[in-house]
C-alpha cells in the first residue's frame, strides 16, 4: 500500500477475501449447528478486518499525505476514459502469455518493438509471459482445486482478463457509469488477477502432478502449445508481406520481426516440448513423478528468466551521474528560478536518433533522459522545474499548456509562460536561439 499501487493492492486483497470468504460458507455449511457457524464467520470476519487494519496502520503516513494531495490532482479526479483506454490489452496482446517476443524483445522496447500499431503505445505491462508449461498447468489446477476455489479463482481471472481487454471486450465500457470508476487508472492493470491465479493454479497443478495424476493431460496441453508457438515461429517467413501491412511496419523493422520473432518463438516451443517429453518419461515409467516435477520446476524458472532477461537492465553507478558543463551550471542553486526542460521525444533530433536504431539505444536513451532532467531524473539532483510532464498524475496543479509534443522552434512563443512559471532555463536537444532566451 505505501509503494501507492492501489489497485494492485485492492486486487489482491479482493482475491484473498473472496478465497476466505468460500472457505468459511464451506465450513458453514458443513456444521452441524447455527450456532457454531455463525461464531466461526464472527471470527473471521474480526481477523479479516485485523489484518486489514494492521496493513493500513504500517501504510497509515504515507497513505494520509497522499490522501492530503489526491483531490487536487489528475489521478483523485480520475483519469479520461479515452487516456485510461489507451492501456487496454488487445486481444492479440493475449498470445504474448505464450511467446514472450511476439511483438518484439520486451527488453528492447526502442531498438526492436514492432507493437506500436498492435497497442497504440508501449505497453503498460513489458511482458505478460506465462509459457506453454504454465498454461498447460492451470487446467490441472483447476481439477485439482476444491470446487469453491475453482469458481473464485476461475471466475476472478475471466472477468480479469474481460476488463483488461478495455473498449474491445465491453466489460470495462459498461463499468466506466459506475462512480468512482476512473479511480483504476488503466484496464490492463487488471491482469494482476489473471497472473495470481495462474499462480494460484500452476501451485495446484503441481499438487497433482506430485501425485501422479494429470500427466497425459499435461503432456497434451504442452504438446499443443508447442504446436501453436512453432506456427507462430513459422509467420514471417508464410506471411511476411502482409504482416508487415497489418503493423504498417517499414523494412528495417520486418527484417528484423523475420530474425527475431521465428527464434523466440522456436525457443517457446522448445521448453514446450520438454515438457511434453517430462510427461511422456513419466506416463511410461521412465521417470518418477517428483524427479519429473523437479525437473519441470527448473524448467519454468529457466524459461521465464530466459523471457525477462533485460526488462530491468543493470547499470553502473556513474550511469546515473550528472556529466560535464551541466553539473558545472548548478542547476540546483537558482535562488528560485526553476528549470524547464522540453521533452526528448519532442525533439526532432532525438527522434531521429531513435529511428536509426543504434545499437543500445535503449539505454542509452534513459541514460539521455537523465543528463537532460527529463521528469522525474531532476528530483535526484534537487532541481525544481517547471511546467514540466506530469508522468504520475500527482501534481497537484497541471500545466496551463501541454508543451509535451510542442517543437523546439515553438517554444520562443510561450516564453512569456515560461516567466511566469519562474523559469530561467531551459534544457532542450535542439539548438534554440532567440533574444528572449
């Protein structure tokens, strides 16, 4: 609660309480006596409501001061459905649970993503990789699962899975009349239910594998993602012309969704495959079943690491050091005035840096992002700006102009807006010259 990640907070804790709730109307129901059911949902309720109220207790300071600012803010007055809708999940985006590079290396989203066309944006999640071993789990979880748990934790990552699908699905439309609605800022933030139940499930799924049942249906499920994941590999080379239509991708960006996505995909399918063969060793008693899980296990850990690797890169220490004449400005010490610093995607220099595609450009480009304060590098060096993006929707008073897509060469227009916002410098990619700067 305290990291302010709301609705991710009121996912899980929703979750939890329903798991609780179905376990205590069993319970109930099984007792011989009123009585006695009613005390035992008295208790659980109390303990329920403790344990509610310890969390809110560790959270209670910085949960008040946020509370403090939020009315006066973009995200207390909720966010546009429009803006919300814009961090929708395609129904597309869905097979990317199954090939981690489908759209391009999550963790090249500037050198390699070929997305743009499929989600508008850059995704709110990089990746919603499971892999085929974990989808083929999730059916055994729910056999395996007593029947209260599989109606909640079905039924949670369905409805999950509807409203993330935003404007598309209907779900998350038909909801945006209920008051307070705009307070989940995103639709795809709710596919933190679908990932915890696929948890949840793969946990029962194992449950059953340990006890030597499920495996030949295991063995199918693998084998069928494996299929799907080896046609997908296939699609560049069947189907590359009219791929490239359908994402309006240019050549530069199609030669490279034919190099990379055949072998990420190949990859998918090959720790599908294991898993199709753990399941074959142990239906014909060439392996025992915890050996075979065992092995599974390394197996998933080993494929969703393969999948992550460089969605957070490391970087050295001087990585995130001011450089040069800009530290020597001392742009900490104004005597009040404040910073304004255009946007680097504004800039046509730095766009046109982007669309050649240089080797780490990804990096390199948080690291330009950093030496020119974009918001929020300016709190680490205590620079005030102004008139700045609001990246988090917390500011308690948005800017009179959005300058976030304004020219370099259009900025000598709003400098009376600038002055009166105290600024007295301006940070910029692009060579500005004018009298009044």
């Amino acid at each position: 609660l305290s990291t302010l990640a709301l609705e991710l907070l009121a996912q899980a804790v929703a979750l939890g309480l329903l798991l609780v709730l179905a376990d205590t109307w069993a319970a109930a129901r099984s007792s011989r006596t009123g009585a006695t059911a009613g005390a035992s949902a008295a208790l659980v309720a109390a303990r329920l409501a403790g344990a509610i109220a310890l969390g809110m207790g560790l959270a209670a300071v910085p949960v008040a001061l946020v509370l403090g600012v939020l009315p006066e803010t973009a995200r207390g007055a909720g966010f546009e459905p429009w803006r919300a809708a814009a961090f929708s999940l395609p129904p597309a985006g869905l097979l990317q649970a199954l090939v981690a590079g489908l759209f391009g290396p999550p963790g090249q989203p500037l050198q390699a993503w070929w997305g743009g066309v499929v989600f508008g944006k850059f995704p709110y999640f990089a990746s919603i990789y499971l892999g085929g071993n974990v989808l083929a789990l999730l059916p055994l979880g729910l056999a395996q699962a007593p029947r209260r748990e599989r109606l909640v934790l079905g039924g949670a990552a369905c409805l999950a899975v509807w409203y993330a699908l935003g404007p598309a699905g209907g779900l998350w439309s038909v909801l945006q009349q209920v008051p307070g609605a705009g307070a989940f800022r995103f639709p795809s933030k709710a596919l933190f239910t679908a990932h915890l139940v696929a948890a949840l499930l793969a946990g029962r799924g194992v449950e059953r594998l340990l006890a030597g049942r499920g495996w030949r249906a295991f063995g199918r499920a693998a084998g069928l993602a494996a299929l799907v994941a080896a046609a997908l590999a296939a699609v560049p080379a069947l189907a590359g012309e009219a791929l490239g239509e359908w994402l309006a991708l240019d050549a530069t960006v199609l030669a490279q969704c034919a190099r990379l996505l055949p072998a990420d995909a190949a990859r998918s399918a090959v720790a599908c495959g294991l898993g199709l063969a753990l399941a074959v060793a142990v239906v014909r008693r060439l392996a025992r079943p915890v050996v075979a899980v065992a092995a599974l296990a390394a197996l998933v850990a080993l494929d969703l690491v393969r999948a992550g690797a460089g969605l957070n890169p490391q970087a050295p220490a001087e990585f995130f050091d001011l450089r040069g004449p800009l530290r020597a400005e001392r742009l900490d010490q104004l005597g009040g005035g404040r910073v304004f610093v255009h946007a680097p995607l504004a800039s046509r220099g730095f766009r046109a840096w982007l669309a050649a595609r240089p080797p780490g450009v990804d990096l390199n480009g948080f690291y330009l992002s950093r030496q020119i304060l974009d918001p929020y590098n300016n709190v680490i060096d205590q620079v005030e700006t102004a008139v700045s993006p609001d990246r988090t929707g917390l500011v308690p008073q948005p800017p009179e102009v959005d300058l976030a897509e304004v020219p370099a060469e259009r900025l000598v227009a709003v400098l009376p807006l600038l002055r009166r916002a105290a600024v007295t410098r301006v940070l910029s990619f692009d060579a500005l010259v004018h009298p009044g700067l």
